[in-house]
C-alpha cells in the first residue's frame, strides 16, 4: 500500500487518458476530482491481495454521455453515492475500486476513499475504459443470485436501485440520460471476487505510462509537462521552438521518409511513439481529421472520424465509436477493433483526444494496441456484451484470448 503524490496523480490522467481510448472522461475533470482527494486526506493505493478477502469493495463510475454532461456531477456528489449506497444497503466498505481507465476514470474512486477513509484497491473492473456499464459488471450478470445495489448522484437528481445488473444499470442510464452524467456507486463485491475478475495492477499502469512519456517529452521539448497547468493539452508555444507544422504549406511531408523526422518535432507524434513502445501496439498514422459524424443517443456518443494521412502515403482512416473508439478501419479493412485500444492524440497538445471532443482540422496521431496487450476486466470476455456495439455501428467484435497479458 502506498500513498500517492500529486505528480503521482497527474501521470494517471495522462496515462489513464491514453488507456481511456476515447472516453473515461475529461482529464481536467479528472484533475479537480484528483486534486480535492488529496486536499481532503491521503489517497492509498493498494494492491488487491492487500485487502481482507471478505472485506467489502464497491466501483466508482460515471456514467453518462460527455458531449451531454456540461459540468458534469461536483466533487460532492461522487462522495454522496457512496454514503448513500454504504447507509441504505447497510454496508461497511473496505475499499473503492475505479470503473475504467480514463482521464476522469482511472482517478475516480480516489476523493470518495480519502472521505471514507480507506484505499484504493488496484483492480479496477476494466483497464481501459468501454461503453456499456456491463463491460464493467465484474461478471456479476451471469450470477442470477447476485443483487445489484447501486447509488447516482448528478447536479439535480438522486437515485438508488436495486436489482439485476440489467435493470439497475439501465435505471441508471436513464438518469444519466437527463442529467448528462451522473457518479455512481455501484456493485458490492468482495476483495476476493475482484481479485479473479478485476484487471488488477491497471492503475499502477496508467501512473507509470504517464511518467513514461513525461520522461520522452522533457528530455526531448525541455519541460516538465506533469504540472496542473499542462492537463488536457500542453500549449504550443510552451517549450521547445523546433516544432514544424505538418500541415501542407512551407513544411510539407514530399515522401515517407521524410515524415517521421517532422512528425517527430510534435509532442502529441512523441507521446504516441512512447505508448506504443510501453503497451506493446502501434503508431498505425499521423494525419488530419476531415470529418467527425456525431449523434447523442441512448446516453452515447455514437458516430465516426475520418483522418486524412499526411502527404507521402495519403491513406483515409475511419474511425467508429461509441464513447469510446471501437474500430479503426483503411478501405474497410480493420486494424485494430475493441476492446483493442484505439487512442486519438492531438500532435500539438500531446494529450488523447476523447470521441466528444474531437474536431475537423485536428492533426492527430492514432495509437493501436491489442487487447491482449492490455489488463482487462472479465466483463471483456462475455462475447453477449458485444451485442449492443455491434447494432450501433454494424461491425463486428472478437473476444480476446485470456492470459496474454503485459
């Protein structure tokens, strides 16, 4: 068990955000939610076998869509579920565990275990972030005794439920669907459940794949980018000067070739270049998005991202997504496809760019990594769960193979 830094802190949203893959929400969200955990008391972080077997463990989410959410829930509310859920279902909580990855994600859980005074369990249900809350259920689903209790918070409503996994969180994205996003306590296991289903040690990955490329970026552009000010995106005139513009004008890529050393000046092309490297994928393209297709529905943001390859190759990459980005295709052809990761980051800003926030115009760098490179939760492995995803976009899902992760 160890107590976990500020900076500590800031390379999980950077990290977190990377593994988010297109949701797992605003890192600078993420940053005020991290930073009143640690004004409020310590955040410990502990392993999952540091935890008493029976002792009792329940999720933090956010549940919602973030095209919708505005402000989002205040820092409050994430602890009010939890009292809420703790007092009505008569629990005493060991432990608070994240949902996902993500720049909210992987640090919520963090404030509402500094105000209850216990830790952060290593485990969280999924270690990169997915779109439906059953892909965080644990596998409780397929247990018909298991009695879902789960409490949400938003800025107007509140809402306890219990149930079946089905039914509850469905009641809970119907807030959600009203309030934008709502916090949510949810799903009572105990330690010993979460240890065979969790995607244990995915926080500790998220912290150190931020300081991975915090090390890459300041040895390379001479700054520091692990400060409050940096999170979501480092300005373009902060640092080194030796950056070039990729886009056509007086620095225009003529050839393959030439590319990587131009692309190379841009913190966002080096900070895909390290996540490769440390996940074990790809750095699939560097282009210009051309057309983002959005559509609120159900609670999801639903839609896809064309990216335009910069001069030399000049492929069209397609992007599909439902919060998260699900599939990355060239000429129909897929590359990689979740829970694959696929992660958007902004050339200049050097931070993942979420499915909400991604615009025409944009110069990207587009990161693949396979799912079984990744540590992932059980619900990844329930072929059922892939259904909704694949009406939504009309493609087609595989189901990893267990036992080949990191």
């Amino acid at each position: 068990m160890r107590k976990i830094s500020e900076r500590e802190m800031l390379a999980a949203l950077w990290g977190g955000a990377v593994l988010g893959g297109g949701g797992g929400g605003d890192p600078k969200a993420g940053y005020r939610l991290g930073k009143a955990a640690l004004e409020r008391g310590d955040v410990l972080l502990a392993s999952v076998d540091e935890i008493d077997p029976e002792g009792v463990v329940v999720t933090a989410g956010l549940v919602g869509s973030p095209k919708a959410g505005g402000l989002g829930p205040d820092p409050e509310s994430y602890v009010d579920a939890f009292l809420i859920l703790e007092k009505v279902a008569s629990l005493k909580i060991a432990a608070v565990n994240s949902n996902e990855s993500g720049g909210v994600a992987t640090v919520n859980g963090w404030l509402q275990a500094s105000g209850l005074g216990v830790p952060v369990v290593d485990a969280p249900c999924n270690g990169r972030a997915h779109p439906t809350a059953l892909m965080g259920g644990l596998g409780l689903h397929r247990d018909p005794s298991y009695i879902s209790r789960q409490a949400a918070c938003g800025r107007k409503s509140r809402l306890y439920v219990e149930g079946s996994i089905e039914d509850t969180s469905a009641l809970v994205r119907a807030l959600a669907a009203r309030e934008g996003l709502v916090a949510v306590a949810r799903n009572p296991v105990t330690a010993a459940y979460l240890r065979k289903h969790g995607a244990k040690g995915a926080i500790s990955m998220a912290i150190e794949l931020g300081k991975a490329m915090a090390d890459v970026i300041q040895g390379r552009f001479n700054l520091d980018p692990l400060k409050p000010e940096f999170v979501g995106g480092i300005p373009a005139d902060v640092g080194s000067t030796s950056r070039a513009s990729p886009a056509s004008g007086s620095v225009v890529m003529q050839t393959c070739e030439s590319a990587p050393a131009v692309l190379d000046r841009w913190p966002g092309y080096v900070a895909a270049k390290t996540s490769a490297g440390f996940l074990g994928g790809e750095l699939v393209s560097a282009g210009e998005v051309t057309e983002v297709r959005i559509e609120t529905k159900g609670g999801f943001d639903i839609g896809k991202v064309l990216i335009r390859e910069f001069p030399g190759n000049a492929e069209t990459y397609e992007i599909a997504f439902m919060n998260e980005y699900l599939t990355l295709e060239i000429d129909r052809k897929p590359l990689f496809s979740f829970p694959d990761l696929i992660t958007v980051f902004d050339l200049s800003a050097a931070w993942p760019v979420s499915s909400a926030e991604i615009r025409e115009g944009q110069k990207v760098a587009v990161l693949g990594v396979p799912g079984e490179r990744l540590s992932l939760g059980s619900g990844m492995y329930d072929k059922s769960l892939y259904a909704p995803l694949e009406e939504a976009t009309g493609k087609t899902f595989r189901v990893p193979e267990r036992g080949t992760k990191r």
